[in-house]
C-alpha cells in the first residue's frame, strides 16, 4: 500500500501508459496459511461467520455471496480470493474479526489495495477492508486525525481546503495506512521528511483483539515499529493521528532527455540532487528501449527562477518545462489521470551513494521493452536528519530509492518476473541489497535484511511481544 505512486509522475513527465508503482500482488504459491496456535489461548477450528457477522455493524460477505467482490489493482492477482471480506465500520468490527479469525484462517487489512505482493488479500483467509474508516478530520494545533482507510486524495483534498498539507505519496487512490507503515516517501520528503515522520498517534487493534493507542508515551515501541517496518505487521491500525505542515506553493519542472542520453543525465543528477537544497525534491525516470531515454522532473518550494538557476547546472535537455503551482494545483499535476487498474511486477533497490559507472544501470534497461523503467526517488534532506534507528524506516541517509517497473500483461507475467530479477540483482551488484518494504518484492533475496537493516533485530522483538502467536503472519511478516 506506498505509497509514492510514480505512474503518476511517469504520466505526467510525458512518458504515457507508463506503469503504477504500488501494483503488484504475489503469487498464490507465497500464500502463508494461517499459522498454527503456539498456546492453548489460541482457538482452533474454522472460523463462524454466522457468529462474527451477527457482532458486526458493517457487512461479511463470504464468498459466492451477492455483493463479493474482490479485485487488487494488478489484474496479474485477480485469482487470489478470500474467504470473506468483512466491511468493516467501526474500531470495535475489526476486534471482532481478529478475535474470529485468530487461530483459524489468516487474516489481513485493506485499504487502497494497491499492495505490491497482495498481502492485502489473503487466500481463503479473511480480508478487513477498512475502507468504511475513511473520515479526515482537521485538529487545532496543526494536526489531523486519519481514518486508517482513507485514501490519499481524500486527506490532500481535505486538508488543502485549510491551508495545510501531509508529506504523502501522489496518486489519489492509494491508502494512507500502507503507505505510512511502510515509510512514506513522497514529492515533498527532503523538505518535510517522509509521512511516517509526522505519525503522532496510532489507534491498533493488536492480535489480542485490544484497542491500544500507540505514541511516543504509549507503548512506544509498537509507535516505533509502527513507522516503517511494514504494513500487515504488528496489528491492523483504525486511526491515525499526524502532524502537518502549511501547504507550500511549488514549482514543478520535467526535462527530457533523448535516447543515448540516460547515462549521463543520471550521473549528473546523482551530484546534483546530493547537493541541492531541502526544499527541492527530484527523480529520474529511465525508460527501456534499444537505447534508454530518460526524464529528469521533481517540484520546489521556492521561484521560478531559483528553480532555473538550480535546473542550468545539469544537461541540456531536449524539452524543458517549468512552471509555478499553488499546492493544490501541484497535487493534481503529480496525481495525472485516473487509472483504475494496471498490470504489472516491480521491485527496489536503496542507493546509498551515487553510482561509480551510471551507464551500467542504465544498460539493465538497454533491449528493453519501452515499458520498464527504473525510477530513482532522490532521499536525504530532512529524511536523513532522522536517526536509523529513531525509527523502523532504515535508510535515512540513503541518496536515493529506486523502484524497478515493468507493465505486463497477467498471462506473461511468469516472463516478467524473470527479466525483473535480472534487472533487480544486477541493480543491486551497482548499489548493495537493500530495497524499499512499500515496494516488497516476493521474490527479493534476503528480504528481510534488505527492507529492514539494522533494525530487524529489534522489529522482530516488538512481534513476538504483541503477536507472539502469529495471527498476522504473512510470506514476508517480520514474524517469520
């Protein structure tokens, strides 16, 4: 669920029918099944539905009942299916389908279902979509409580019209709950640090179905573990409380780059994103191809002609648009159209310091379809005026995150994955084996290493203290 949804930025860069960055789903042969009891508290047996539907005030819908339907964002995973989606309405549903299911079948929440691994719907478990806890409510003292399912157009949209801002991801549709879990990068992260930075509180109904609040002064290591070590981990979170920031006025700027010119823009803008401001943000798009082409874009808080004078240290390029928005303009110009659904397999990869030899990253695209893309997110800035170990987010002084993207019909995704891993360890002999958890990848070598680091350690602890029975567990849970 991350956030960052860069087929929006691929969008509008110019590069159309580029792909969604928070796709795709696993395959059901990484399907976990509910773990078995570890303690005689834990229950057996198959879930009664009959039981839970008659505690609810929302709706259960089991399968091949009117009104069951489920489908992730990536049609690759429109095969894996819950047993029962519970629609939930209140924090008092989702204790009573963790106190059904524990034990029993697995069990997991959804809000944008835009998982990458499809975590968000378990196979013959059941699925708390929490989309019904969707109410974004403004707070005196520049704060703002979240319902866990809203989505990020829904938080923008109501906290434009009071003049302040959540440093999230981009596309509308895309839940705040994974991407904050997960980190949070977005277009505003070297300014204001990732959305996980400005988590005040969390409301979690752990796998002991207790309402628990967690902060800096209540059970901070859940709150800890809460910031960056995964979605699906740990509990399944109601409501969100954030501080925020006034909404800035932006210019945003795209500069195109022709084929056979990749390498060198890439090199130039690893020096240069190094040594720019805060207040700029950046990517690079490297699209596939015989010879890759790529894109340079980003926002700053700050003038036109700052922007200019910052945008004239790197290559010419062949087209160049820069232009003043306000806040709200500048939300839609990264959100670009709506795109219901997309097909595709991605992964990452953490750039700790630029790359020695850019060329070679850019020739993991070299023969190519047009459609696969590497997408270099530029980091540090306020991200890294964070310790690693202040929160679970592990790569704070990383210089950039790299997602990995190829659009593929579902019937050639098996081939898909193939070239995928041939770019993603190729990548990863140029920049290390470390990778982003919103981008989770359910091939990733080591992965648990990669998306946690030093931290994993102690992430693990914080599971076994408030899921010692493994009722939240996954292919890629902390757990495991």
């Amino acid at each position: 669920m991350d956030p960052v949804d860069r087929r929006r930025f691929l969008k509008v860069a110019g590069l159309a029918g580029a792909g969604a960055a928070l796709a795709a789903c696993t395959s059901p042969s990484t399907t976990v099944p509910a773990p078995p009891p570890s303690s005689s508290s834990v229950p057996s047996g198959p879930p009664d539905w009959t039981a839970l539907r008659g505690k609810m005030s929302g709706q259960l819908v089991l399968a091949g009942e009117d009104g069951f339907a489920y489908q992730g964002f990536n049609p690759v995973w429109d095969g894996r299916k819950p047993a029962a989606i519970a629609k939930v309405t209140s924090a008092a549903d989702v204790q009573a389908c963790v106190e059904a299911a524990r034990g029993r079948v697995a069990i997991a929440a959804r809000s944008g279902g835009h998982s990458y691994a499809g975590y968000s719907s378990p196979s013959g478990g059941l699925q708390v979509d929490v989309r019904g806890l969707a109410g974004v409510e403004v707070l005196p003292g520049g704060q703002v409580r979240v319902g866990s399912g809203a989505a990020l157009g829904d938080v923008a949209k109501t906290l434009v019209a009071s003049g302040q801002c959540l440093p999230t991801g981009t596309c509308p549709s895309v839940g705040v709950a994974g991407l904050t879990l997960g980190g949070g990068i977005g277009v505003l992260s070297r300014k204001y640090g990732l959305t996980c930075d400005h988590l005040v509180s969390a409301t979690v109904v752990t796998a002991d179905g207790r309402l628990l609040t967690a902060s800096a002064q209540q059970e901070p290591d859940l709150f800890w573990a809460l910031r960056g070590g995964g979605g699906g981990n740990f509990g399944i979170v109601t409501e969100f409380v954030f501080s925020t920031v006034p909404a800035p006025e932006v210019t945003v700027f795209s500069l195109s780059y022709p084929a056979g010119a990749a390498a060198d823009a890439l090199g130039a803008w690893q020096s240069w994103i190094a040594q720019a401001p805060d207040e700029l943000w950046s990517n690079v798009v490297v699209r596939g191809g015989a010879q890759p082409s790529c894109r340079i874009g980003g926002c700053f808080i700050g003038s036109v002609g700052a922007l200019a004078a910052l945008v004239n240290q790197l290559p010419a390029p062949a087209q160049r648009f820069i232009q003043p928005k306000t806040y709200a303009e500048a939300t839609q110009y990264f959100a670009g159209g709506p795109i219901d659904r997309e097909s595709a397999v991605a992964s990452s990869r953490i750039v700790r310091d630029p790359i020695g030899d850019p060329a070679k990253a850019v020739d993991l695209l070299a023969g190519q379809s047009d459609e696969t893309y590497l997408i270099f997110d530029g980091l540090r800035g306020a991200v890294a005026a964070v310790a690693p170990d202040a929160t679970a987010f592990p790569h704070r002084t990383a210089l950039a995150n790299v997602q990995i993207y190829l659009k593929t019909p579902p019937e050639a995704a098996d081939e898909a994955r193939v070239r995928l891993a041939a770019i993603r360890d190729g990548l990863g002999a140029l920049v290390g084996d470390t990778g982003y958890v919103n981008y989770i990848d359910p091939q990733m070598p080591q992965w648990a290493q990669a998306y946690y680091g030093g931290n994993l350690a102690r992430l693990k602890e914080v599971a076994t203290k408030y899921d010692p029975d493994r009722v939240f567990a996954f292919a890629q849970a902390v757990s495991r």
